[in-house]
C-alpha cells in the first residue's frame, strides 16, 4: 500500500501550492484521506481531511480562513491541496493520509494514529 504525495516545492510568502496525493483505488476507497503537516523541531500537524464521497471536509485550527481547500477525484484516485495566500509558517513537510475509521467517525479525521497508510512527505518552504 502506497500513497505519493507531490507538488512541493519553495514559493514566497502569499503564493500558492497545489499538492496531489495519488494512491491505489484500493487505499482510497470507502476511507477518509487527510493531509497533515510536519514542520522542523515539531510534531505531526492536522491540516485537512475529506470524506470518500467528498461530501464532507475538515480544517485544522491552523488553516482557517480557508486558505488551504482540499479536494478529491475518485476517478483517479487523487486528493488534492490547494494552499493560497501561503506564509512562512506553513513550511513544513506534508503527508497525505488514508484513514479508514473516518467512515465511520468523523473525529478520527483529527487523530494523528486513526490513518492507515501514509505517504512519503512532500516539502513546502515558505519564504518572507
């Protein structure tokens, strides 16, 4: 099982990502997928999660404002975040993530050690 996060790279504080999780049909069928964020010295941040049917979606404290807005196409598999007006605080390492008690438990989308299967991390430097 395996997830593949994608699309970091640097940009200036204000400018936008577009980060992409790509995962077997298996993985991402019936589970909730979040995205969490890693920056250096820290724990493993929430950031955003969605429900399989992409009906439902969920924001960490960090990102109100709704900045970030994720999105999913089941058709191929993919979750995507778009992140705007960026700042040098969201730098970090982000990990897209399949949850499969999410289903069934809409708080488990918050819980670091509800996900299944993780991806590789994908870096996003902020600059000032």
């Amino acid at each position: 099982v395996q997830l593949q996060a994608s699309g970091g790279g640097s940009v200036q504080a204000g400018g936008s990502l577009r980060l992409s999780c790509a995962a077997s049909r298996r993985t991402f069928t019936n589970n909730g997928v979040g995205w969490f964020r890693q920056a250096p010295g820290k724990g493993r941040e929430f950031v955003t999660g969605i429900s399989w049917s992409g009906g439902s979606t969920y924001y960490g404290s960090s990102v109100k404002g709704r900045r970030f807005t994720i999105s999913r196409d089941n058709a191929k598999n993919t979750v995507d975040l778009q992140m705007n007006s960026l700042k040098p605080e969201d730098t970090a390492v982000y990990y897209c993530a399949a949850c499969s008690p999410c289903t069934y438990n809409s708080g488990s989308y918050y819980v670091l050690s509800e996900y299944d299967y993780w991806g590789q991390g994908t870096l996003v430097t902020v600059s000032s």
